[in-house]
C-alpha cells in the first residue's frame, strides 16, 4: 500500500511538473512572439 501511494504522489508531482513547465514555455514563446511584432 505504501509504495502505491508513494507512487501515486511521484506520478502527480510528474505531472504536475510537466504542466507548468508547458505553460511556462508557452508563455515564454508567446512573449518572444509579442516582442518582435513592436
């Protein structure tokens, strides 16, 4: 039982990483794109 919920919160930090780093690179990409149009 422990190991599964050990993995469980490994798995959800995972993505939880993965989504904000989607979102920080998506912002990083929109701010480039902002930047060269002015």
């Amino acid at each position: 039982m422990r190991e599964a919920e050990r993995g469980k919160i490994v798995s959800f930090a995972n993505t939880a990483l993965l989504i904000i780093s989607g979102l920080l690179l998506a912002y990083l990409l929109y701010a480039l794109l902002k930047a060269e149009r002015f």
